[in-house]
C-alpha cells in the first residue's frame, strides 16, 4: 500500500488520455490486492499491457486471482490462463 501512490497517479492522471497504457512491471518484486487494483482500474476504461518479463510472484497473484488473461503481455511473454 506505501508504495502504490506513485503508479495509481501514473496510470489515472499522466495517462489518462492515453489509449493504451504500457505498464513495466519486470522490476516488481512484490505485489498484492493493493498493487492489482492500480493495474485493474485503468484497465476498465482502457487498453492495458504489461512489459516483462513478468516476475513469477505477479504471475502467480494474476493467476490465482483469475485476472491474467486481461492483460496484453509485452516482452515475449503471452499470458497463459
């Protein structure tokens, strides 16, 4: 939650005109409830890509929350539900 501030603001106000968001998120090395909500909410309202490699910890959270296959994979990385 502490450090969820800074890519919430990135996705909702730097890009909110932008019709596909590009998020780099080979560099998480941690992520919950609080960090898949910043990349499920722009998703609502447009395009969403995540730039890898895909760590395997947000693999597996994206997995077991039943989100993955929302979400183009950028990097050589295909979702896989």
């Amino acid at each position: 939650m502490d450090t969820t501030g800074k890519p919430a603001a990135a996705c909702d106000r730097d890009a909110a005109e932008a019709r596909l968001l590009v998020v780099d998120v080979a560099g998480v090395t941690f992520a919950d409830s609080s960090f898949l909500n910043v990349l499920i909410r722009p998703n609502n309202s447009r395009s969403l890509a995540l730039a890898g490699p895909l760590p395997n910890q947000l693999r597996r959270l994206l997995e077991m929350t039943g989100v993955l296959g929302l979400f183009t994979m950028r990097g050589g990385q295909a979702p896989t539900a």
